[in-house]
C-alpha cells in the first residue's frame, strides 16, 4: 500500500482512498479506510444509502437505512460497487473500510467469532 506525506500543517501520514483515491488520513489499525466523501455514498446491494452510529456515549455499532429510518442489520456495505465493511472505530466514532485487501482481519475476525459462538468452529473460505 502507498503511504505519503502530506506538508499541510503537520508531518501526518496519508493513504489514497483505496475507492478514489482522495488523500485520507493514515491509521495503521485501519489502513483502507474510506475518504469522508466515499463514506457518504455507502449503501446496501440494492443502492439504497445507509447511515451508521455508536450506540451510545461508550460505543457501540448501528446501521440504518437513512431514508426509511429501519435497522440495517450488516456491517458490509458498497461504495461505487465495492464491497465495504462499517464498523466502530476503537476510540469512537465510525469507521469504514475496503474489503480488497483479503488480509484485513478486522471483518473476518467479528463474523469468525459470531461463527465460533453459534458452532465449533471458523471456515474462513465460508464468510461472504
């Protein structure tokens, strides 16, 4: 992945949004995340936008559909026909990835465990 500094005011580092390649500001936790402008067109497989939030002051993750208000009850979503992932980032807020890059743990590993939870055991070639 390309990393680059960028000279505003300060020596942080920035990734291209792996969907448009908008300078976005680099964290190693989550190195595909979204530009602010892509995270704004996320939507389910059907087109329709989404909209997501902590659940509470502590954290916590909730999808809506923004029109209709109703709970969307997924954490993949689509940007420009790529397949993304939504989730709470670790310090609050929300963050939203690509899924490209198949060795991000962070989606593998919350439906791994779901998984894990309800059988004995994880496939990943079995995960969508």
């Amino acid at each position: 992945m390309t990393t680059y500094k960028l000279k505003i005011m300060s020596n942080t580092e920035f990734h291209p949004c792996p969907i448009c390649s908008t300078p976005v500001r680099h964290f190693t936790r989550y190195p595909r995340t979204v530009c602010n402008n892509c995270y704004s067109k996320a939507s389910d497989t059907q087109g329709r936008k989404l909209s997501f939030f902590n659940t509470s002051i502590s954290g916590g993750f909730e999808a809506i559909f923004t029109e209709s208000k109703e709970k969307y009850q997924s954490h993949i979503c689509y940007i420009a026909g790529v397949k993304c992932w939504a989730d709470e980032a670790r310090f609050g807020g929300i963050v939203i990835q690509t899924t490209i890059d198949d060795d991000l743990p962070n989606h593998w590993e919350s439906d791994c465990l779901i998984q894990a939870r309800k059988s004995e055991g994880c496939d990943r070639s079995q995960l969508s």
